[in-house]
C-alpha cells in the first residue's frame, strides 16, 4: 500500500517536469547550477530536489557552506512532513527514518576550505564511509572567490565517481542581473562548465523557475514551475498563468 | 561565615574534557586561599589536582564525582561544584546543575565550542542555569579567544559578548584588557598573585574602544539607563555591571572573559566576575512538589526563618565515614534539628554540619538557605528531600536516564564478595544511573550503566576503594522487544487438581504503541469480568512483559486491550486472573510479529581532518549512520548515530586510527530495530542459552 502511494507520489512531483525539459534529467557526471539573488529559494529548491531523490531510495550527500547544520536538518524534516501530508501516506516518521539514514549532511566552512578539500572529504565519505550516493547538493559555493576551475573540479568529480551535482549560485552583483537570454551576467565565465542552468526571478508574489541552459546547449525556457510560498516546494505552474 | 544570602553564590564549572576545569579550580582555591600550594591534574609531584580527591581520577588525569568546595572571595561565600566531563557520567552534571545557582562554561582557546560543549550547554538551557563564558587556554598555540566568542553565538545561539581582551597570545599572552574598566591588568609574581594595573596598551586602544561599544550596545538591552548614558557619553563602570548581571541573570547574555589557567591569568578576574554577574541563591526560582497536595508545585522561599527544605544531591564513602552533601533551599540547618525524609518518611536528627573544601572539612554550626553543606551519618539517597516536620516538599525529581549496558561480575572468592556487596549498595546509592541486581537464572551479579567506561570505573573502584577484585563478563547491550502489529487475545486459565479450582478467561487485543512503554485499558463491559479482577490483569500482563519471548528482553510499547471474559464464582481469582493474563499475552505475543530494538547511541567524533576518512569508516563498519560532518579547516567533527552493541572497544580503536588525537562522545538517543540477520542470531543464541539452561 505504501509503496504505491508512494510510487504515485515520485511520479506526480513536479521535478518530472523538470526532468522532461531537461532531456530526461540532468545526468549522472553533469553539473547543476541554481541561480538567483539570495533569499529567492534556492535552498528549499535543492532540499526538495533531494528529498526527491531519497524518495527514489538514492543516497544523497548535502554539502552545506553555512556556519551551522541543524537547520538543514529542520529544513529536511519539513519538507518531509509536506510530502507526508500526501493522502494514505501512512507510518510517516517510519519513511521518515529510512529516508534520513540515506543522507549525509557535510558541513565546511567557506574561507576555510577549499574546493580539493571538500572534494577529497566527499570521496572519503563515499569510499571509506561506504556511501554510495548517486547525487550530491552543494548549497552555498561562493562563485565569486570559487572560479570556473573549482566547478570544473566539481564537474571532473562527478564523471569519476557518477553523481549527480546540484549547486545553487548566490547572484549579488548590481542589476541587470540577466541578459536578454535570461542568462546571469556573473556565470558567463561558468557557462563551459555548466550542464544544466536554471535562474530563479520573482514575478509578482511567485518565485519561477527559468531553464537557461541544457546540456550545453543555450535553450531559455520558462520551466513552468513555482516556488509554492507556504510550503516552500517546487509545484507546477497552472497553464494560462505563466508569462 | 558569611550569612548575608546577596555575599552567597553557588556555581559549577562545566566544560568540555581538558578544556582546564580542574587546573582552573585549582587555582580559584589559590586566589582564595584555600590552598598553599598549586598542584597540577598530572602533577609530577605526585599530589594531583585538591579536587580530584579520588585516587582512581588522580591517575586517569578526569574528574569523576564531584566534590564541593566553600571559598572567599571579595567579601563573598562561594560553593564550588567541580563537575565530570565524560558523557558517561551525565548524571553528576545533571545533578550538580539542579543545585547550582548558575555555571562558569569553560571553554578551550583552541577547540572552541565541542560537542561535549553543546551537551553542557543544552544541559544549562533545561535548567535555565545562568553562566558566564571562561575562555582557557589562551596561551596555547592556535589560541583564538574571539574565534570562540563568535562560535558560542554561531553555534550555541547565545548573545555571547566580550568583556576582556587578550594582550598578545599563545606564548605571547601576558595580560587582559578589562573593557568595563578599561584598563590593562598583567598578572605578576611567581604564580600570577599580584595584578598590576596599567592603562591600555596603544596598539590595542582603537580595537579596545571597539570592543567597549560593542559590550555597551549589548548591555543597553538589558538597561534603559545605560542606553540613555551611552548616548549622551557618560555610561559608568558601574552601570555597564549592572545591566551585564541583568542580562546574564535573565539568561540572553554571555560575558567572555579569557584566561590562561595554567599560567596563572585571568583568574581573579574571573572571581570579580563570580562576585558581579552571576545571581545569589534569592535571585534564583526554586521548586518544589507538594505531595501533601498532590503534587502542585510550590515556590520555596528564601527565608531562613522558614519551615526547612534541602536537597541530598549526592552521597560519599570518605576517609570520614558516609557523608551526605545537602543543599538547603529554604529556612536553616542546626545541629540538633529534626527533619523528615519526605520520600521515606523517616525522621533524622542533625549530627554534625560541615562545610568541605575537596579533601578538608570545616565544622559549622548552622546554614542557612543557599548554603551546600555536608551532614555525617545520614541514612538516605541521592535525591532525597528533607523538610521540616510537618511540610511534605519534594524537590522535583532529577532526570535519570535508562541504563543501556550491562556487565557480569564475579567476586574472586569469599572476602571479596562481601567487599563486592558493601561497594555496590554504596555506589547505587550514590548514583541512580548505577543500578545492579542478582539474575535469578544464571545466579550472577549484574550492574548496569550508562556505557563501557561508566562501569569500568566502577569496577575499578571496587578494587581500589573496598578492594574487591571481581572478574567481568562481556559487556552486555540492553535490548528490548517491541509488537509491530496488532492482534487479538481469547485465553481461558482452568486448573482442577483436586482441592479449590482456578478460572479465568480474558478477550482483547495487543496493539504496538508507538511511543513505548505500557498502556492498559479496561473496556469490559457488564462485569463480564469483574471489577475486582481487572487490576489482577493488568498485574499479569505487566509481569509478563519483563521478559519477551524473542530473547529474554523486556518488551516496550505495548498497548493492551481487555474488552471481554469469563468467570467462575468459585475457582476465579485475583491469581488465577494474572496467569490468564500471562497466558494470553504469551499465546498471541509471537503472531504480534515481534522485533528486537536495541539502543542507539549519538556519537560524535572530534579530531583533525586529515582523519576523516577514517572515522567515516569506522562508523560505517559499526552499522552506525553518519549524520553530519563539520569541517573547520583543519578541525572536523562527525555526528552519527550507532547501535551500541558495535560500539563496544570503540575508544581504542579510534585511538589508534588516529594517533589519539580525535576523540569521542556518545550518549542514549534512541531504541532502534536490530537487522533482520542480527536478530536471528541473537534468538539462535537465546534459544541456544535457554536449551542449556533446561540441561543444566
């Protein structure tokens, strides 16, 4: 019973929706980029992404740059408690605890670490830990004392060891933030780097989601996707409403 | 004796392991001349610290039990709790907290806020302890004192706030700037006695002046006074005190003065800090259970003329005879007094009344309320409460976790088996975490605690203190049985062997009840079953519960329904109802799908990251899981959670994975599902255990 509601539950996501406009996913060696200003999202965005994968029976590591972790913590068993809240959805805190043994959480700090470090850390956990995550979440790289060597690192990780790197990038630049092709002015050294880039912008009181690059390929596209402003998860667009 | 309550303050000192607590207190004696001579945890002299006055803490270099000590300083009484550090020992802190007024939190200049220190300080917040911040080691090399202000915000979320700079640091480091005062203080002599006073030293005056304005920005929160005088310049020495001792007082602020303990600075400071910014014993909230009122909550008074209540907080077999160190809350202590045992209700008389300094006593007369004394000849235990005659107070009760291993021990021959019995009833009665009892199968003693080095130390004392040398078994994990689904029960109990018969029959159902422990619930309806039988019942199931089926482990979480039966005017009874119960449950309990929990533990490992690799390892080999990681340049710590029975040896391990510099702290998180295939085994080798019992 729970299995399929659960099943019904992955297939219903609106990261499917993601993944169709982004030829099937983004892709074990490939590298996720989420850009926008700060406080637009990011975080709940690559949370979800996460818990999504987790759902799936994935191991996730989450690389956080903040100055402490129990909120990340909170922030997963929030979004959980949303996506309990899926009708028959039963034993709760049971999934609940499955799902969290299959995340790891590694902390560094910013000024401290650098990019060899933190790789040379994930590889420990994932081979002398024995976690076998298939997709990793960097959540607070600084792009701007990170170059586009560290992301090629990242991006040279993920094809040795076949994960799939999401990352979010805080634009803190003046406006214009975007060209006429939506794509940030501050990535533009990145871009080669890049497999997947999507910005988030507010419009009105939502928060959309706008494909930037794919695969390699300049392709904007509104997603059709929002950032839900009570919940905090990604949901999908209604036809008609989108710009 | 001072017995002015505003000159009393009774503090502990909490820290993490070898952040300098020992060697701090050693030195607070010094200042306050309590002691001639300073010796150091290790000393080469062969003393040890005053305050580690058990031999066994004396060679391990860790403080165990926590003695108490009185001190002077500036006019003022001062109770000292030195308190462990290991995790293991937990209920000592816990119950020095519940008697301590407020807490100097010591930290290291160099490791910062460490997982033991969040423990400490989560244990602080239950109590709503106020502290003040002691950041030590000053001198060492990496020290970083307001790297470990920041991280006591980041980290702990407190509104931490500089009241002292350092001036010059690591091998550097001679002396402290006091931002109140303003003034550079150098501490002379050949240990550190003489505090020179001189103005700020140039290079520092911009960044002291900084610092000054950010503790005046702090303090005004607590002090509209101080906020006007601030604007218009003209904030006192006196008003910055003032709204520093509110802000701490109210708990939403942390003064940080820096230190070096074992160079002699930063000490009296400190104590001037004690006497300033921490509350007295009348500033405090005390509570206490009526339970002539069933159970309501009174606030005790601060008065001494009031009717006595006092806490025994702790118990001790020293050099003396049995000592048993109180707290009063309320009214007085005399020689001669009677009091009650409220818990027993057994009347005692006040013998002689002492004031302790570690390993020295001094006799007084009589103390008043805040005082912690101690008594001779008191027959009681940890946790009593003792009133006047005529009051029924209970201070509430002390938080005791469940003990979570168990070991086998075997006194090596006769003497020592009485030795053995005289130091266990002497060591549960000084710690409740502490428990043992005789297994009625294998005929064995078995103490239970809260970890491997909790009962070594035990077992170690029983040698040293009451020379009972005992062989051990193997460390035991204290697994628990749970239902995982619900079932329902129809059993009948009917013997007729000549002589009175025996009936009973019970209907109902077994449900898992998620939250663990036990739940009965009469829904029996017309007298099927009749009043007076429903509490035998609920007996039967309740004994039948302490030892599962599965592997011999008490069950949890069980919610058990009766809802219909069947008696017998004359063969049913109270007896016959409890082995109906028993039977039901143990009919059904095997269809309930019962499964093996067993603790699991929080684990955090501390050390350089150049070893984080291995520790992940280690924690995956140990079916643990790996919760977090923090990385701070070169220094990193891992959270996990690990079943228990994989962390047995744990310490040596890591010690030499990494060359013994990460160590660890684990505590009691949860009850978690053993693995299929761990399960199996541990039923084959139940079963196995129960065949040879039945041969034997």
């Amino acid at each position: 019973m729970t299995i399929t509601v659960k099943e019904e539950i992955i297939r219903r996501s609106p990261l499917r929706v993601l993944e169709k406009s982004i030829s099937g996913g983004l892709g074990k060696g490939h590298v996720g980029v989420l850009a926008s200003r700060k406080g637009v999202g990011k975080t709940a965005c690559l949370v979800h992404i996460a818990a999504d994968k987790l759902l799936q029976g994935q191991y996730v590591i989450h690389v956080s740059y903040a100055s402490r972790v129990d909120h990340i913590v909170t922030w997963y068993e929030d979004i959980f408690k949303e996506i309990a809240k899926a009708p028959k959805m039963r034993s709760a805190l049971d999934e609940f605890d499955d799902l969290i043994r299959r995340r790891v959480i590694m902390n560094f700090k910013q000024d401290g670490s650098r990019t060899e470090q933190v790789l040379r850390s994930l590889e420990a956990m994932i081979v002398h830990g024995n976690f076998r995550a298939e997709t990793v979440i960097v959540d607070g790289l600084d792009f701007d004392q990170a170059g586009p060597e560290d992301l090629r690192k990242f991006r040279e990780f993920a094809g040795r060891l076949g994960l799939e790197v999401w990352l979010s990038a805080s634009l803190k630049k003046d406006e214009p933030l975007f060209d006429e092709q939506g794509s940030p002015y501050e990535l533009k050294d990145f871009l080669g780097t890049i497999d997947v880039l999507i910005s988030l912008q507010h419009h009105g009181d939502h928060v959309h989601f706008n494909l930037v690059q794919d695969h390699g390929r300049l392709a904007p596209k509104d997603l059709r996707l929002k950032l839900d402003p009570t919940t905090l998860l990604i949901a999908k667009e209604p036809r008609g409403r989108a710009l | 004796m001072t017995t002015d309550i505003a000159r009393m303050r009774n503090i502990g000192i909490s820290a993490h392991i070898d952040s300098g607590k020992t060697t701090l207190t050693e030195r607070i004696l010094f200042y306050c001349k309590k002691i001639h001579k300073i010796h150091e945890v290790k000393g080469k002299d062969g003393v040890g610290a005053t305050m580690d006055s058990m031999e066994l803490e004396r060679e391990r270099g860790i403080t165990i039990a926590s003695a108490t000590t009185n001190v002077e300083w500036a006019g003022h009484s001062v109770n000292i709790i030195d308190t462990p550090g290991h995790v293991d020992f937990t209920i000592e802190v816990e119950r020095s907290l519940r008697v301590l007024d407020s807490a100097i939190l010591v930290l290291c200049s160099v490791g910062g806020v460490q997982s033991q220190t969040i423990t400490v300080d989560r244990q602080l917040r239950r109590y709503k302890v106020p502290f003040i911040a002691f950041v030590n080691k000053a001198d060492r090399v990496g020290a970083n004192p307001i790297k470990v202000r920041d991280q006591i915000s980041d980290k702990l979320g407190h509104r931490a706030v500089l009241m002292q700079l350092p001036i010059g640091l690591e091998g550097a480091f001679n002396g402290l700037v006091d931002l109140v005062a303003m003034k550079a203080l150098y501490f002379d002599g050949l240990e550190g006695e003489i505090i020179r006073v001189e103005p700020v030293p140039g290079d520092l005056a911009a960044e002291a002046a900084r610092r000054r304005e950010e503790l005046i920005d702090a303090a005004s929160l607590f002090s509209d006074e101080l906020m006007e005088a601030a604007l218009e310049g003209r904030a006192t020495e006196d008003m910055i005190r003032a709204a520093v001792r509110k802000g701490v007082l109210a708990r939403e602020l942390v003064p940080v003065f820096i230190g070096s303990a074992y160079r002699n600075k930063g000490i009296q400071p400190l104590l001037d800090a004690v006497v300033h910014y921490l509350p007295d014993p009348a500033e405090v909230e005390n509570r206490a259970v009526d339970l002539a009122a069933g159970g309501a909550e009174r606030v005790l008074s601060s008065d001494a003329g009031a009717k006595t209540v006092a806490l025994a907080f702790k118990l001790e077999d020293g050099p003396y005879g049995q000592l048993t160190y109180i707290r009063v809350y309320q009214g007085s202590l005399r020689k001669g007094d009677e009091l009650v045992n409220s818990r027993s209700g057994q009347k005692i008389k006040v013998g002689r009344l002492v004031r302790m300094h570690a390993d020295t006593m001094v006799e007084i007369a009589e103390a008043g309320p805040g005082d912690i004394v101690a008594l001779f000849g008191v027959e009681c235990a940890s946790g009593d409460t003792f009133c006047s005659p005529g009051l029924e107070l209970a201070m509430t009760a002390i938080y005791v976790p469940e003990p979570v291993v168990s070991l086998a021990i075997e006194p090596v021959d006769k003497a020592a088996a009485d030795r053995m019995a005289k130091a266990l009833n002497r060591f549960t009665k000084e710690d409740p975490t502490f428990r043992t009892y005789v297994d009625p199968e294998s005929n064995e003693t078995i103490i239970q605690g809260m970890g491997e080095l909790h009962l070594d130390v035990y077992v170690e004392r029983m040698k040293r203190e009451y020379r009972a040398e005992v062989r051990t078994g193997a460390p035991q994990v204290a697994y628990r049985e749970a239902i995982s689904q619900a079932v329902d029960f129809d059993y009948t109990h009917k013997k007729q062997t000549g002589g009175a018969g025996q009936y009973a029959r019970i209907i109902g159902r077994l449900e898992p009840l998620a939250k663990g422990g036990f739940e009965f619930s009469n829904e029996v309806k017309g007298g099927r079953i009749p009043r007076e039988f429903i509490p035998s019942c609920e007996k039967g199931f309740r004994a039948v519960l302490k030892k599962g089926q599965l592997i011999g482990f008490p069950v949890i979480g069980v919610k058990v329904i009766v809802n219909d039966g069947q008696y017998h005017p004359v063969d049913s009874s109270d007896n016959a109802f409890q082995t109906a119960a028993q039977g039901a449950f143990r009919q059904v309990y095997m269809k309930a799908k019962p499964q093996i929990l067993e603790p699991i533990m929080k684990v955090s490992v501390e050390g350089p990251s150049e070893f984080a690799g291995n520790v992940f390892a280690t924690i995956s080999q140990r079916r643990g899981v790996i919760v977090s990681s923090v990385e701070d340049g070169t220094f990193s710590r891992v959270d996990a959670e690990v079943p228990l029975a994989e962390m047995f040896g744990y310490a040596t391990v890591l010690r030499s994975l990494t060359q013994g510099k990460a160590e660890f702290t684990m505590e009691f998180q949860k009850y978690g599902r053993v693995p299929a295939q761990i399960a199996e085994m541990l039923a084959e080798q139940h079963l196995e255990a129960e065949r040879q019992k039945s041969q034997r």
